[in-house]
C-alpha cells in the first residue's frame, strides 16, 4: 500500500513541472509577439524591399548626321576567268583611290564581299554555253564629311564606268555615344525628379540609389538612298542633282532606378 502511494506523488510532481515549463514558454511567446517583435520582423528583408521606391525615366537627345555611307560594287565579265579577276581588281582600286580625294582614308574602306560564278547562254536548241566568267568585288565606304558624300558617290561612278554600282546609301552620327551620354543623363534626371515628388508626396524623405539600369535605346531608323541597278550615266547625274540633306535624329534612353527610402 505505502508503495503505490509513493508512485503517485511523483506523478503528481512531475506532472506540475510540466506544467511550470509550458507556462513559461508561454509567457516568452507573449512577450516576442508585442510591437516589438513586429518592428523587428519589418527591419529585415522583406521589411527592406517595402521601403523601396523604383522610377522609370526616359530622355532624349538630338543630333545632326555629320557623314555619310555607301557600298561600291564592280561587276566584270571576261571569257578568262584571271582576266576578270584582275580588271575588276584594278577597277576597284581606281575607285578608292578617287575617293581619296574626298576624305576618304584606308580606315573608312572595308571589302565586304568578292564572287566568280561562271555565266551561259541558253540556246533554245543545243547545250548551254560559256559565256564566261562574272566577277564581283564589293566594299564598304564611309566619307568623314556629309558635305563630301555626293561628291565621293559621284567620283565613285565616274572612276569606275559602266562596271561600277552605287548603293545603300546612308546617314550617320560619327560620336553617337556622346549623344546617348546627352539622354542617359536626361533619363537619370527625369526619374530622380519623379522620384522626390513621390518621396515628398508621401512624407518621406529620398535615400541612396539601390539598382540602375538601362532598358532600352532607341536609335532612328536608317534611311537609305538606292542606286543599285542604275546605269553609270543615271547614277552619275542622280549623285550630281539630288541634294543630300541631314534632318536632326532623336535618339532615346529608357532607365529604371531603385532606392531607399528614409
């Protein structure tokens, strides 16, 4: 009898500890779960990114085009195909060597392509025949000057003759990024202004940028003026009577900016 009894009363202890235990892990809880607690959870990453302004911006610069560019072609048929290759050769560097005298240095040239394909007649009755061998010789100029562009494109057909083609004329900007500089800063500005109008709007105050990035630029479309397939004379008298004349290019910048708030 006195053993079951002994038995009983360290249950019963041991069952108050229990309870001792529970109670106070219960008032720790408590006291975590107060304002406190709450603060603390907002200090950290999540709490970060809520105190987070991001503003886009979009700037725009001007410019005038300041050169010009043109791919020159030479076209040569002889029956040796040696022949060919050579007299296009030399046409080509006559061409060049014209365009010398309109800016036009050993940088601003670069070939951009050479073919020999062999060429037949077709008889209605009978084999084909050779006709001989077609050779084309491509490059890439670019005059420094606009002011010089209808002179070089003239001096370029009429060095060449018949065998030559002008075509793909087009404008440039020879210091575009300076001009995409002009904008990105434009675009920084526009989004900082934004940004501070928000900021006040809302009773806070602007901290340090967090992320920036540019998402996009725009660059005007090239135009271009085609004389391919013209004849020597035609494209000679179209390079003499058609003014080349440059308009002003919009060139834009879009950001986006991240930062702190106070």
């Amino acid at each position: 009898m006195d053993k079951s009894v002994t038995i009983s009363v360290k249950g019963v202890l041991l069952a108050g500890a229990v309870l001792v235990a529970m109670l106070a892990a219960y008032l720790v809880g408590g006291a975590g779960s107060g304002p406190g607690g709450t603060a603390r959870a907002d200090d950290g990453d999540g709490g970060s990114d809520a105190r987070r302004m991001t503003m886009v911006g979009t700037g725009t610069a001007t410019a005038v085009p300041d050169q010009i560019s043109f791919t020159v072609s030479v076209s040569v048929l002889d029956p040796e195909l040696e022949t060919a290759l050579g007299e296009a050769s030399e046409t080509m560097k006559q061409v060049l060597a014209r365009l010398k005298d309109h800016g036009v240095t050993a940088k601003d040239m670069q070939t951009t392509g050479l073919s020999m394909n062999p060429e037949y007649d077709y008889p209605n009755y009978g084999a084909p025949v050779l006709k001989g061998y077609r050779v084309k010789q491509s490059a890439r100029v670019l005059v420094p000057e606009l002011k010089q562009g209808g002179k070089a494109i003239t001096a370029a057909v009429d060095a060449g003759g018949n065998r030559v083609r002008v075509s793909n004329i087009s404008l440039g900007i020879a210091d575009r990024e300076s001009v995409l500089a002009q904008a990105r800063t434009s675009a920084v500005e526009e989004a900082t202004t934004k940004a501070e109008e928000y900021a006040e709007a809302s009773g806070q105050d602007l901290g340090d940028v967090v992320t920036l990035k540019e998402v996009s630029t725009s660059i005007p479309r090239v135009e271009e003026l085609d004389f391919q397939g013209y004849s020597e004379r035609a494209a000679l008298s179209a390079a003499k009577t058609v003014p080349i004349r440059a308009g002003e290019d919009e060139l834009k910048v879009r950001i986006q900016v991240v930062w702190e708030l106070g």
